[in-house]
C-alpha cells in the first residue's frame, strides 16, 4: 500500500516501481521537484515555525548574561529564568495532542504564532523577575504545543517520499533560529539591551502568523471532523491529479476503522511498545544534555577560558553554523540511507565528544591555547553530532510511530517526556558545572549518551521508505515487520533491525 499526503492509503500498480536512485542528493532533489507546490508550502511553512523555538532557545542564552547584572540574579535565579520557559513547554505539550484534535493543526499554528508574538513583548517590558518568570512561562506553553502540532501537521500534509525531509526540515529552521539567536545577542551585546533581545522574538512569529493564516488544515483532520468538502478542496490543491473520491474513500474507511484514540490505547497492546519506544526516544534526546549547551554555551566557554562578548556569543553561533550543516546533511539522506544509520551515527558522535569534554576538563587546570581549541571542538562534534541525529531525527519519529487516531497524541507523549528532560537539564546544570566540575558533568551527559545509543539500537524501527500503514502494522504485529508488507518486500525481522 501506498501512503498519500491525504492519509489515506491506495494500492500501488505493481508494474510500476519506483526505481530507487543510485545519487541520494539528485534523487531527494527530484523528489522535491516533483512534490506538488502547495505540499512543499504546506509542510515547509510549518516547519519555519521552528525558527520561533530555536530564537527563544538561544537568546535566552545572550540575554542572560545581562539579566543577571541588572536583577542581580543568584545562580539559583539564572537556572529558574531558563527553566521557566521549559516548565510552559511541558504544559503545552501535554494540552498539544489535544489542542491538535479538537481545533485543527493549522488553528494551533496560529495561536502558536500570534501569542508567541505577544508574550515575547511582555517579556522584554518585564519590570521584575517575577513578571519575566510568567511571560517566560507562557513562552513555553505556546513553544510546547508547536513542538506537538508541527509533526502532525507535516505527516498528515506530506508525500512519503519527502514526508521524512520536511519533518527534518522543522530541526533546519530550529538551528536558524538558534543562530539568529545568538547574532541578535551579539549584536546587542554592547548596549547590554536584553529587552529588544527578547522583544525581537516577535518578528519572526509575525512573520510566520501571516503565512500560516493563508494555509488550508490537513485533509485528514477535515475528513475526522466530518467536513467532507473542505477536504475534498485540500486534496484537490495539494494533490490536483490525484484521483480524489478515490482518496477520501479511503480515508473515510480509515477512519472509521480507528475510533478511540484514548491514552488507555497507548497504554496497553498492541501500542504499547510503541508508547515506551516514543517516549524514550523523547527523554534521552534531551537528558543527554543538548539544551545545557544551547542556554549556557557562554558559561561553558567561559569556564574553557574565553573571555569577552565576541567569543561567548559568536562562538556558540559558529557551533550552531556548524549544526545546520549538519542537520542539511541528515535532510537529505534520511529518506535514502534511513533513519537508523542516522540517529546512531549522530549519538556516536556525541558519545566521542563528550569523551573528548572530559579529558579536556580532567588536564585542564589553565586553559589556554591548544586545551581551549580542544574543548571548542568537543563542544563542535557534541552540537553536530546531537543534530544530525536526536535533533533531526525526533520530527520524524514524532510524526511517523502512530496510526491518525493516536497520532497528536503520541507527539504529545513523545515531546512531553522530551521537555520533562529538558526541565531536569535546564534545572540543574549550572549547579552541575560548580559542584561537579567540567569532567563530572560531561561524564554523567557521556554515560546517558551510552544509555541512549543502546535503547535506540534496540527499540527503534527503520521506517525509510515504509507508508504510514505499515508502520501502524508493525507495532500490531507485535514490533515486527509483517512478511511482503506493501512495496518494500521486506521479510519479518526484529525491531532493532
């Protein structure tokens, strides 16, 4: 069977196979060629919303090195402002899946974008910790549902053949974010300005709100809601020489043969493993320690022995540069080489880095020259080697592991366990780096990155190339692959292979 970008599923003519291309890069760009405008936009435009979380997650990193002279802020102090904005992304996690069901993906989106832009300015005008803490919080809870809502929308909008590359593609803008981020930092860096820092949050959330107002929702939530001719006019746009009464057919059977979508169904068989599997992958994508670089990469460079705005803040745009390479390259091959070989390459990566950050910290008593190149360095292949695979690799994931009923649902999980993490990380790492030093922190961050890379070697499915439909299979048939399922011809075997 074949997975549409409606979510529905048709039979393939078996005298018609795809032949697989022996250039991944020509074929991934064929393949973006041949996708029908208004689906690149779609899934595209979603995916720029992760440039509004990847400026929070960086500035924040810039502006609190003057946050903290003028409120004078206890290391306690800094941890909770950082912090705040997790604890509402957890919320908004938790309220994402459901949010996605009961309003629309694209409604979401809206409200994602609009109070982002809100919210960002009553950042910059807070008057004391108190009212940052809150305008921080409610950050979070719309940055939450956007991590949730994103992946769906993307799923249900995009072909198979680059369903993988736009779901990717939301880390890409993630990473532009970042960088934006920190240059924003730097070049406010002289006025000490932590206001406009913050306040500039709401340009790109402006930016994306006008898009995505333009935007039709997914064929496959018109049809779950029963509005039968706005979905018929979204497959006709986005898929204009599809056989359409043949497409919603489908879909209307597929839905009817997946009522519930409860949490008790991903709590017990056959969803179960797939519940541990999403949920996990959520946690250690953050435990491992990504966002500890990202909010405090200025004090981890100060602690390497740099010193002066220019190196604390264009050093960790440069790590970041460095990263969207990186995830570009992931982009592009995740579709043809697989999401496996990927995700544990890029956890590899971070293992050697970290590696490489305690021996550092272990020699280091006076950094300087050769010791600081180093340390720069494992921090460069820790970043790089967590984006190209965690980071670009939980979009997919997030949006592939479900059947629809489950599906904002398991995003929900998924990403609420991954910011559960990421509160711990955020919470704790200052007081990490004083009480533990260097090595002690980069050896517990090596040790979960271990933990990582055999649950992932264990658990986690090659989906590259398999639709919708037969994924939801394989989690039925107990996390296995049916024999001559679809198009791939592939023999039953083991989930970790």
């Amino acid at each position: 069977m074949v997975y549409t970008n409606s979510g529905s599923y048709r039979f393939p003519d078996p005298q018609s196979p795809i032949p697989a291309s022996k250039d991944p890069k020509m074929s991934f760009l064929q393949d973006l060629r041949q996708t029908p405008r208004l689906g690149l936009l779609v899934g595209g435009t979603a995916a720029t919303i992760g440039i509004i979380y990847g400026y929070d997650l960086s500035n924040i990193a810039g502006a609190l090195l003057f946050i903290t002279k003028e409120f004078q802020l206890s290391t306690s102090q800094q941890e909770l402002v950082t912090t705040a904005v997790v604890i509402g992304e957890v919320l908004g996690a938790v309220l994402g899946g459901w949010l996605a069901n009961k309003l629309g993906r694209k409604a979401c989106m809206v409200g994602v974008a609009g109070a982002y832009a809100a919210f960002a300015v009553l950042s910059a005008l807070a008057a004391d910790v108190p009212m940052l803490l809150v305008a921080r919080l409610l950050l979070g809870l719309t940055i939450g549902i956007s991590v949730v809502v994103v992946p769906v929308f993307v799923a249900e909008s995009a072909p198979p053949k680059v369903r993988g590359a736009l779901l990717v593609a939301y880390q890409v803008a993630t990473v532009i974010g970042i960088i934006i981020g920190y240059l924003a930092a730097y070049v406010l860096s002289a006025s000490e300005n932590w206001r406009l820092m913050l306040g500039l949050a709401a340009v790109p959330a402006l930016a994306v709100l006008a898009v995505t107002l333009r935007l039709p929702d997914t064929a496959r939530w018109y049809m779950m809601r029963g509005r039968t001719e706005d979905a018929r006019r979204t497959l006709s746009s986005i898929e204009p020489d599809a056989d359409v009464d043949a497409e919603l057919a489908d879909m209307r059977r597929a839905i009817s043969e997946e009522r519930g979508g409860g949490l008790r169904e991903m709590l017990r068989s056959p969803y179960l493993k797939a519940t541990v599997f999403v949920v996990g992958l959520g946690f250690f994508i953050q435990i491992t320690g990504i966002n500890a670089v990202v909010y405090y990469s200025p004090r981890i460079f100060e602690a390497m022995g740099f010193t002066g705005n220019a190196a604390l803040l264009l050093l960790p745009a440069l790590v970041q540069a460095a990263a969207l390479v990186a995830v570009f390259v992931s982009l592009s091959l995740v579709d043809r080489v697989g999401r496996r070989p990927i995700l544990l390459g890029g956890i590899g990566m971070m293992i050697v880095a970290n590696i490489i950050l305690v021996a550092v910290f272990m020699v280091g008593r006076d950094f300087g020259g050769i010791l600081t190149v180093v340390g720069f360095l494992g921090v460069l292949l820790f970043t790089v080697g967590f984006t190209f695979g965690f980071g670009a690799l939980v979009w997919v994931y997030a949006g592939e592991s479900f059947p629809a009923r489950l599906r904002s649902l398991g995003a929900s999980a998924m990403l609420t366990s991954d910011l559960v993490a990421n509160v711990i990380v955020a919470a704790f790492f200052l007081t990490m780096l004083q009480r533990l030093g260097g090595a002690g922190t980069f050896a517990v961050f090596g040790a979960l990155a271990v933990a990582g890379f055999v649950f992932v070697h264990r658990l986690a499915p090659e989906t590259k190339g398999r639709n919708l439909e037969e994924i939801r299979h394989y989690w039925e048939n107990g996390a296995r692959w049916p024999e001559a399922t679809g198009t791939t011809g592939s023999s039953t075997k083991p989930a970790a292979k």
